[in-house]
C-alpha cells in the first residue's frame, strides 16, 4: 500500500521495467488485501463473543469515521472512512454463514455492474487532477462512499465479507493454507485471462464496453473482485505457510510489532512519509524506481520504530488511543 500511493503522489508513472510491472500489479490489490485481513480479524473477534464484537465494532467504526474524514483533508485517496462503514456493515453481517456471505459478495458485484450500467460513474470527478468535487455534500459523500469513490462500499465490503469466511476455516491446518495458495493463485490467472480475452473481443464492439472487464481496481468490475480476492489468498497463505520458519529463524519476532501498528503507520505514511517527501520536493515528477526506492526506506523506519516502541508500549499510539475511547 505504501508502494503504491508513493507511486501516485511522486508522480511515477510509465515505463515497460519490471518495477513499473510490479508496482501496477500491486494497485488495489494491495488495498483489498488489508481489508481481507480486516475481515478476518472481525471474524476471529466474532467467534469470542457476538454481542461485545458488534458494540466495540460500531463504536470504533466511528472513530475510523472521524479520523478518515480527518485525513480526507491532507489525502484525498484516505480509505479509512471507508473502513468505517465495511466495519459496520460487516459486524451486521457477522451472524450469517458462510453461504449467506457469499451470496451477499456476489450480489454486491451484480449490484455495482447494474449501478455502472444505469448511472454516471465519472459525477463529481476530475481525472485529469484526481479531484472529486462536492465531497462534503450529502449527495456526493453517499455517492462516492457507496458507488464512484476509491473504495467504495459496493463491492469493496465483499473483501471484508470474503475474510470473515476465511476466519471459519482451518487456517492452522498446512493443508487449508496450500489451498488458499493455489485456489488463489487459479482465480487471479483465470480473472487476468478472462480479463485479456473478454477485452480484445469488446473492444471490437465498443470501447466503452472495455470496462466492464478490467481488473483494474477503477472501476472495480468482478474480475477486479476476482483478481483481488486471488492475490489476498495467496497473500494470506503464503504467510501462514511461512510464519514458523520466519519464527525459527527470528524474523517474525521483528517484523510482528509493524504488523499491530497498522493504523498508525497508515497515517504515518501520509503524514510522515509524505510529508518528507514534499519537503524533499519529490511530489511529483519522479520515477517508479524512486517511488518504490522511498517506500522500502520508509518500511525500513516504520518496522524499526515499531520494533523499539513495542519494547516500552503494547499498542501503537492510535490503536490506544482508539481502544480508550471505543472499547
């Protein structure tokens, strides 16, 4: 995540080279992943106890309102606002089964191809700036959270819906983690080439038709939603499967205390880390290899700081902070 917004505020675009590959291949991907995590996380939560989860969930569902709408100000791609509601919306979901679930998940692709086919995806943006005009009016807050936004509600909480089906499966088991590899690695190439496939035959038809099978994360069609919930599989397996030898060897011990500070350094990483690079004059202007340069510097810090501020403190100041005033 970090990758990929240096990228967009640095300016770095363009070029064949393997970083430019990769850090397109991580746009929205990366995004969809943490809220895949997030689903877990709730689900796990829900598994200790329904009715407490769904109360410390909409209580710090708000909090994530506020400091979203907050960071709104300084970056207007924030996605914690967002979270808010997937958090709302998810807790409510929480009593249903995994089946429900994935019902829910696919009608909410159904739903937002329905929305692109009979409303006006591109109201209030500005592409050539990347500025969304009436933001702070009801009509254009409802319509950017729910529809045209970055990450909007429909379908983006099917990456939450989809963690929380993960966190009733046997994610200890070697055999359930290869599986998440596999099976997530099948539906990422089988959404690129349906995606490669589909575009070549609409594209003879009508180029506005192209959209409706990308797997770009704007607009995010069901090959997005495909791609995405693949890449967060195998993310999610992979780790798994790698976590004891990371373990042994001292690895996960150092890079864990990063991992609990999530929410702090996403804030980090505008304020800070964004922050210095204007003050370099770096906004704009550079290059995908300096984009991607200044982002393994700023994880470097970020783990280090984590790591020593965990020595004296539990939480991350913004995780405590959230747990003092929701719960």
């Amino acid at each position: 995540m970090v990758i990929v917004n240096f990228k967009i505020v640095m300016g770095a675009d363009g070029g064949d080279g393997f970083l430019n590959v990769l850090t397109t291949a991580l746009e929205g991907r990366a995004a969809a992943t943490f809220v895949v995590l997030a689903g877990i996380g709730l689900g796990l939560a829900g598994i200790r106890g329904l009715d407490q989860t769904i109360l410390v969930t909409v209580k710090r569902a708000v909090f994530l309102l506020v400091i979203g709408l907050a960071n709104m100000t300084i970056f207007d791609a924030d996605i914690l606002h967002y979270y808010a509601f997937y958090f709302l919306f998810g807790v409510l979901l929480l009593p249903l089964g995994s089946r429900a679930l994935v019902a829910v998940l696919l009608g909410l692709n159904i739903a937002f191809v329905a929305m692109i086919l009979t409303l006006n995806y591109d109201a209030g943006w500005n592409w050539d700036t990347y500025t969304y005009s009436r933001f702070w009016t009801p009509t254009g807050f409802v319509r950017n959270l729910f529809f045209n936004g970055w990450h909007p509600v429909i379908p983006w909480l099917g990456f939450l819906l989809f963690g929380i089906i993960l966190s009733r499966m046997s994610l200890a088991e070697r055999r359930t983690q290869v599986r998440l590899v596999l099976g997530g690695i099948g539906a990422f190439v089988l959404a690129e080439v349906l995606s490669g496939v589909l575009t070549a035959q609409m594209a003879g038809i009508s180029p506005e038709l192209v959209d409706l099978v990308t797997t770009a994360p704007v607009p995010p069609m069901p090959l997005y939603t495909l791609a995405g919930l693949g890449a967060a599989s195998v993310v999610v397996g992979v780790c798994l499967l790698v976590s004891d030898a990371l373990r042994a060897v001292g690895v996960l011990g150092l890079v864990v205390p990063a991992g609990r500070q999530t929410l702090t350094l996403y804030i980090a990483h505008i304020v800070v880390g964004m922050g210095v690079l204007e003050a370099f004059g770096m906004l704009g202007g550079q290059t995908v290899g300096q984009a991607f340069g200044a982002s393994l510097v700023f994880c470097l810090v970020a783990t280090v700081y984590a790591y020593v501020w965990a020595l004296w403190f539990k939480r991350g100041p913004i995780e405590a902070a959230m747990r003092r005033i929701a719960g």
